[in-house]
C-alpha cells in the first residue's frame, strides 16, 4: 500500500468489548510502521456520511481498557446497496483511504467482501469482532471472552436465588446463530443444562433435563438458554416447564444487553491487541480482502469469503462435558 495515503478504521455492527483495544492496536502499529490511519466514525454509515478524522498515537490513549468503542457503530441498511457502497467509495478517495480495516461480526465482514469486489483499487482487512464467537476461521473473536465471564457472574448471583428458593431459572443468553456463550456459560457457572441452536433436539433435551437432574437429586437447577427469534428463547421453555411440571417453581432472567459492556477482559485485550497488529503485518505482506484470525495461538490470514461462508460448529466435547457434569 502506498504510505501517502490512509487506512481507514472502523467499527461495524453490535458493540464488543476490545475494540477499543483493537483500535489503538492498529492506529498505534500502522503509525509505527510508518502508515496514516483515519477513525471513521459509526461504522459503514459515517462511511457513507464522510464521518472521517485522522487519529494520532494520542487519540488510542487511555482506552484499552474501555468497552464499548469510541468511533460508535452502526448498522448501515444504505451500505448494502449499490449506490451506498459507490458513496462509501468516494469517502475513501476524497479522503485518500486505500485499506479499510473494519472491526465486526459476520454482517459487516459481507458487506466488506462485496464492497472489496465492487472496487478492486481499495483493500479490505477484517478484524473478528463479535461476543458470539461464530466467525469461522478464527478460534477466538474479540469481546467473546468478556460476555462470557460477565455472564456467569451473573449466573453465580442467580445461583444464590435459585438454591435459597428452591427454583429452576431459565437464564437467555446472546447468540442467535451460535451457543458458544450459552454451552460455555453453563460449563463454567456449573449449570444443569445449556440449550443452543446447534443441537435441534431441545425438546428431548429439556425433558432430560427435568427426569435427571432435577427430580432426582437436585433442588435447584439452571438452564442456559440461547436467544431465538424462532422459538421464544427462555420464556418458552419455561411456559413449557409451567404447563408440563406445574409443581416446579420457574423463573426467567433475560440477561440481554448488559452481556455486551465493560471493560475487557484481559483475554480480550491481548487478542485485539495481537489481531490489530497482524493486520498491519499483513498490510506490509500486500495482503488483501482477508480477516485476521487466531488458530491454536498462532495468527492466520482467512478469506473473508470463507470466514463469511462458513459455519463454526461447536465443539461436541462441550456438550458431553456439560452432560457428565451436571448430574
Ligand atoms: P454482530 O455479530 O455483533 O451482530 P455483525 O457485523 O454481524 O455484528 P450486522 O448488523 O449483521 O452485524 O452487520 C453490520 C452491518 O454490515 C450492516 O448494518 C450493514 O451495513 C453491513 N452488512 C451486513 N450484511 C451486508 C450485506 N449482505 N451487504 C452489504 N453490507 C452488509
């Protein structure tokens, strides 16, 4: 990439904690190496919107440990057309952005991939950032680590409810797609049961749960349910237990928007940090329209379109885990 001109930032879709840390990975090492970094403002949007301003090692101070992510984020409806992405090219040439780096989930690495497509004088590095963990190609993305012990403090306090009134809590986690929060939630808060899109079989997988665990030897039990739009998530497993149980005392917690914020974890900032610096690496390496991950603790470059393509599956050893565990 020619040093005159920039490399734009930006983050893309749902907040994560470590982007921060992502940031000023990438702002820090491009100024190191001897490139111009832009913070482009509310993702594809301010894109579009021309929401630019060059950042210095001094704007990245202090923000490490921060959650959230201080060039905002958005979801763009305008990127996914044509004429939105023709404006967003414009942007980077008055701007004289060359490399777009963007910080996001699966959504915001496909409009990369198009928009990379589209225009084959710009490039396009992804950065993994989403709690869900469901990028293929990378073991680990940024922000997982902190919703996932941020999720079983919660679980520990319900804990407390849960055994002191003898109840079964039905306790939603985020992941649409993916149970990686809810199975590994469970596994660590020492849960009785984990429902998770990956495994169809819920029905026989709460009825299990009910004849094992709970009647036999336990007062108290919680359950790990991942957020579904098709089924109802946690609410509707517990309208179930109510109806098909009703001697059992149910409750629900929807943990909902408080898994996205914090500050990161430190497994969180240590992985922004090395993916941000990677992806400068692979600046150098004239690398382009790849995702930068991480695979048994070595960096590795991914195509976006199979990062995109792809389905992460969950590790099955994790349910037989949880299973043996909890009984
Ligand atoms: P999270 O995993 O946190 O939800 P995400 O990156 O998957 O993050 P999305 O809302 O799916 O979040 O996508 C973010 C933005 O990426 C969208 O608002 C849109 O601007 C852009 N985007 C998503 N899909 C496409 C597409 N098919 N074509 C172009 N742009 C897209």
């Amino acid at each position: 990439m020619n040093k005159e001109n920039y490399i734009g930032i930006l983050t893309s879709g749902g907040d994560a904690s470590g982007m921060n840390a992502a940031i000023r990975a990438v702002t820090r090492s491009a100024i190191y190496n001897g490139f111009k970094v832009k913070g482009i403002y509310r993702g594809y949007e301010g894109l579009i919107a021309g929401e630019v301003k060059e950042l210095t090692t001094e704007d990245v101070s202090n923000i490490i440990q921060r959650g959230g992510t201080i060039l905002k984020t958005a979801r763009s409806k305008e990127f996914t057309t044509e004429e939105g992405r023709r404006k967003a090219y414009e942007v980077m040439k008055k701007e004289h952005i060359e490399t777009l780096i963007i910080i996001g989930g699966d959504g915001s690495l496909t409009g990369a991939r198009t928009f990379a497509e589209e225009y084959e004088d710009i490039t396009c590095i992804g950065l993994p950032g989403t709690i869900d963990n469901d990028l293929w190609g990378t073991d680990m993305t940024i922000g997982y680590d902190t919703a996932l012990n941020t999720i079983v403090e919660c679980v520990d306090k319900i804990r407390d409810t849960a055994t002191s009134h003898e109840r079964i809590f039905f306790v939603e986690v985020m992941g649409r797609d993916a149970g990686f929060l809810a199975q590994n939630s469970a596994i660590a808060s020492g849960a009785e049961a984990a429902i998770i899109p990956e495994d169809q079989t819920d029905v026989d997988q709460l009825e299990t749960f009910i004849s094992r665990g709970f009647r036999k030897t336990k007062n108290s039990s919680i359950v790990i349910v991942s957020e579904s739009p098709k089924d109802g998530g946690a609410m509707h497993y517990a309208e179930r237990v109510r109806k098909e149980y009703p001697q059992y005392d149910v409750r629900v917690s929807i943990l909902g928007h408080l898994q996205r914020g914090g500050s990161p974890s430190a497994g969180d900032r240590i992985l922004a940090s090395r993916l941000g610096e990677a992806a400068i690496q692979a600046l150098l390496e004239d690398q382009r329209n790849i995702m930068i991950g991480i695979r048994n603790d070595e960096i590795v470059y991914v195509p976006i379109s199979e990062a995109i393509k792809k389905d992460k599956p969950i590790n099955k050893d994790l349910i037989r885990v949880l299973n043996e565990l909890s009984i």
